[in-house]
C-alpha cells in the first residue's frame, strides 16, 4: 500500500486473495461472529498448540478478559514491565487491580527481569503479565518457576510474538494465558482484532463467557436453531471479533511464517551493518543471527549511543523519509501511572530515551533498507 513516507515505520501488502476473503464474507450476509471466526480460531489453535483459541475484538480485549477470567480485582496486584505499550497496564487498572512495574534486563535483551520480579512481587501479586518484546521470548522456564512457587498466574503479552518460538514451543503456550494483537502494524494485520489462547478448559470457558456479555448462547447459534434463548451468568462484555475480519486473519495467518522469515532477513541486516557500529548497538542480537529458532521479529530497535540526541536524529531522518517510532516511552512516565510507589527502575530509565525503532515489514525493499541504513551511519554512527 501506498505511505507518504519513502520508508514507513511499517506497510501492509493488500492484495486479490484479501480483498476476496474480505469480499466473500460481506457477501455471505452475515457479519457477526459466525463461521469464518471460528474457523480462525480452530486455525489459531492448531497453529500455536494450544487447546482454546478464542478471537476478540483487540489484543487489549484478550488482556482484560484473561485478567478478569483468572481472578483478577481490587485487592491484587498485577506485575508488568514498565518499558511496554500501556494496554497491559490499563487493563489491569480497570479490572480493580493496581499495576506494579518491573525492571527489564539490560541493553542486550528489553523484557523483563525475572531477577527483578524476587523485588517487586508481594503476597497480594495474582498475576505477572510478560511481553515478548519485539517478538524475541522472554525467559519463560525462570518466569514458571518464579510464578508456580510463588502460586502466582502467568499472561503472555504475545501481541509482538505470532510465531516466536523458545525451545520449539510456541509464545503464547506458556502461561495460563496468551494475547495476541492483530493491529495494522503487528505481524498478523487484521484491521482490529485479537486472540486468546490457553490450554485450561474452565478458564476458556470463562474467557468465551466474559468475551460475548456473559451469555451462554451466541446469535449465531441462535441463528442456526441451536439455542432459543440465553441465560447471564456473569456481566461480561461485547469483545467479540467479526467474520470479515476473521477471514482476513485466516489469510494473514497463513502468510505469518513467511512474513516473520522476511523480516528475520530484513532485521539481519541491521544487525549487520548498524550493531557495533559509532556506538550503536541492536538490543537482542545474540537472537537475530542466521540458525536461530523462529522469531516474530516485530521490531528492528536501535540502542542510540549515550547522549545522542534521539529526537534530534528522527526529526532528519523524517526529513529524509524515514519514519521511525519509539518503543516505548515507560509506562510508569506517563501521567496516569506517575505514581511514586515502589517504582525503582533504573534500567528502564537508562535505556529508554536511546531507543528508537526504525521501519520494519516483511516486503521491504533492499533499496529501503539500505536508505534507512545509510541515513543512521551517516547522522548517528559517526
Ligand atoms: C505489547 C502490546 N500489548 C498490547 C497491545 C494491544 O493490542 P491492540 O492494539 O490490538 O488492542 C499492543 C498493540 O498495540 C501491544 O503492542
């Protein structure tokens, strides 16, 4: 698609097999959560290895209903890195729960440190929401053990990570539960649009209750003559995802190991020809190399030299067409959650204002990496 940028912080590739998967669910003549939704969801399923898939409305649905499906209210705390999008934190805010932020490991790996986690937990910790930031695993076999002694829940923010892999097993498997985010600049663009995926039955059955107004039918089988009438068992919400976009997901899914494979190659060349390089360095590139296993690689992030004026640098390589993002402002810096309380993060604070995310998807041209390259050598890498 066409951007106003030379080179996009990230595109979508539109093409005659999603306009007709988008085409023929308009023309089917039903748009709500029906077939096409759950076969996305028995495609997710298969895909990632869990038993329960379930399709919602945004990767931040799949966050509030996971919080909300295990328990999650006044009274508890819920830990999360602070260097994060503020979805997890927000969720976690309106299910009652106050939001406790962790440090992250260092300039070589941005998720959270599971040494840091032995500071911040507390017996009212319900649960530990961690970010697969950029696509690359955090170290789930500590985390597990960390949790399961502690007796603490475990959400994967898999929003980065479709297809990211750690000792063979799919990101979004591990905890009691994984979210995934299907937004225009995530590996799997949907539009809006979400998954959540677990292994536990009870707890899938709470998710699918919370998702769709806590009714135990849908209009869908009400529609089919499987269900008359409904009953309420608890209040949930309308999170539930809709068949156009369904089909445009079950097209995207299909496409996503190719997708992280192109940008695997893209994201070697960065490391290639910036790491190292006048003082920059890319944050987890012992991951990137040839011969690792399977990544999302969502984000191609630049660690910018101490003192480099980072605001300075994106304004010229916007001059030159070069879009770039921040991933991310810490979310314990924003004025909703400036709170003083037990905040003591000194990596975050360290290495968040040298981050800065340069333009990564899977049909980048050489000639626009290259562009992009070459503009960061010259105005950064001296
Ligand atoms: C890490 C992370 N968590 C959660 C979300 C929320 O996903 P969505 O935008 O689909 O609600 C996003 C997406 O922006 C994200 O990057």
């Amino acid at each position: 698609m066409s951007a106003p940028h030379r080179v996009p912080l990230s595109d979508l590739h539109v093409d005659e097999e999603l306009l007709q998967a988008a085409g023929e669910a308009i023309a089917s003549g039903w748009w709500s959560m029906g077939p096409r939704v759950e076969s996305f969801e028995l495609a997710f399923a298969e895909y990632v290895g869990s038993a329960h898939a379930l399709a919602v409305a945004n990767g931040t649905a799949a966050l509030h209903v996971a919080l909300l499906g295990l328990g999650c209210g006044p009274g508890d705390e819920v830990v999360l890195p602070s260097l994060n999008f503020v979805a997890a934190a927000n969720v976690v805010h309106h299910t009652g729960a106050l939001p406790v932020f962790c440090d992250v490991v260092g300039e070589e790996d941005l998720n959270l440190d599971v040494h840091d986690l032995e500071r911040v937990l507390t017996p009212t910790t319900k649960v530990i929401v961690a970010l697969h930031y950029g696509g690359y695993p955090c170290d789930m076999q500590s985390l597990l053990e960390l949790a399961g002694e502690r007796g603490i829940a475990v959400i994967e923010d898999a929003a980065h990570a479709p297809g990211s892999r750690l000792d063979g097993r799919l990101c979004g498997t591990f905890g009691e539960a994984g979210c995934f985010s299907f937004f225009p600049n995530k590996n799997m663009p949907v539009g809006e649009g979400g998954m959540l995926v677990t292994n536990d039955d009870a707890l899938a059955e709470r998710f699918r209750l919370l998702r769709s107004h806590g009714m135990t039918t849908l209009t869908w089988d009400r529609h089919r003559g499987h269900a008359h009438s409904y009953d309420v068992v608890l209040p949930g919400f309308n999170y539930r995802l809709d068949e156009v976009r369904a089909a445009i997901g079950t097209v995207q899914l299909g496409r996503l190991e190719a997708e992280n494979e192109a940008r695997g190659q893209a994201v070697r060349r960065y490391l290639r020809e910036l790491h190292g390089r006048g003082g920059l360095t890319i944050p987890f590139a012992e991951r990137i190399g040839e011969g690792q296993e399977a990544c999302a690689h969502h984000l191609a992030v630049l660690l910018l030299a101490p003192g480099t004026d980072r605001e300075g640098l994106r304004a010229e390589l916007l001059e030159r067409g070069i879009q770039t993002s921040v991933h991310y402002p810490p979310i314990h810096t924003f004025t909703a959650y400036a709170s003083p309380a037990r905040v003591v993060l000194p990596k975050t604070e360290a290495l968040a204002t040298r981050l800065v995310t340069l333009p990564l998807f899977g049909h980048m041209s050489e000639d626009q990496l290259g562009h992009v390259i070459e503009s960061v050598l010259s105005l950064a890498g001296r």
